[in-house]
C-alpha cells in the first residue's frame, strides 16, 4: 500500500519534471556511492523499515548493506578508484585497501 502509491507519486513526479524530485534521487544516489548510510535513512521513503533492514545484515559493522554484502560494486569501485588516486602499481589484484572496511583482503 502505502510505500508502494509513495514510489508510484514519487515516479509521476520525476516523469513531470518536478525539479524536487529530481533533486532527491540526485542525493540519494550521491548518499549511495558514499554509502553515508546516514542521508540514506533521511532520504528513504521508510527510514524505520530502511534501518530495520541493515540491522538484520550480519556484516553491518563492514559498512555492507543487504543487497550484495561483500560483492558491493560500489564499495569495491570505490577501492579501485582510491588505489588509482593514490598511485597503486600492480599490487591492486593482490591485496585490497586495508582502511577499505566492505571488502576482505
């Protein structure tokens, strides 16, 4: 019921062009390549079944969430693009990140 007429207004809005909108799923999305899991609660359109979810996640001191748990792309992505910043050489297959908290060494 409710969640779902929330999703079905919230997509009427966007095919509208309703600028608000938009905006949200912009910082949602930005809040989810950061996974600032904080914005992510703010901005869901049930926070308390959002964080009722990641509490049931095993690893949720990882930082991973229930969708893909370790196999994250955007944690992993994220690994990548600070080893590509921070100048790794040939060691990126060998050994992650250690700061990286989603991914296992």
């Amino acid at each position: 019921g409710i969640i779902a007429s929330r999703i079905a207004a919230h997509s009427g809005d966007i095919a509208k062009g309703v600028k608000e909108a938009w905006q949200w799923d912009y910082d949602m999305s930005k809040a989810r390549k950061a996974l600032d899991w904080a914005t992510m609660y703010e901005k869901a359109l049930d926070s308390d079944r959002a964080r009722e979810y990641r509490a049931d996640v095993q690893d949720e001191e990882r930082g991973v969430c229930t969708m893909c748990g370790e196999f994250c792309a955007i944690a992993s992505s994220t690994a990548i693009e600070r080893l590509l910043v921070d100048g790794a050489k040939g060691d990126l297959l060998i050994k992650l990140p250690a700061e990286c908290p989603w991914l296992r060494s």
